[in-house]
C-alpha cells in the first residue's frame, strides 16, 4: 500500500505519485507537495511566517 507524505514546507499532505523528493549530500531527504513550496524554501523563507502553512497559519481563538 503506498504511503502518503507529508511536506516538508507547508505541512500538507502529498499523495503517492506527486510532489519532489530531494536527497541531500548527506543523505537526507526533503519532500515538496508543489513547485510554490520548492521555491519558498529556496528563498530560505521561513513556514512559520507564511500564512497559508500549517506552522504559520492562524492561533486558535486568533481572528
């Protein structure tokens, strides 16, 4: 059963067949779910500070 990812940019989830895997020099992987999260971590952006993430998105109680 293939297995589903999760992105290493935004959080969401990748399903089988899609998305980037990156190898790393040292061996570690890095898995994107589209060419937006690729670029921003290119960029050297940070999730916590984009809105649409999961790690930046909105505090519960904030509005």
């Amino acid at each position: 059963m293939p297995q589903t990812r999760e992105c290493d940019f935004c959080g969401s989830d990748i399903e089988p067949g899609t998305g980037t895997m990156f190898v790393r020099t040292d061996g570690s992987t890095v898995h994107f779910c589209s060419a937006k999260c690729e670029k921003n971590a290119d960029l050297g952006r940070e999730p916590r500070d984009l809105e649409w993430t999961e790690e930046g998105g909105a505090e519960e109680g904030e509005q």
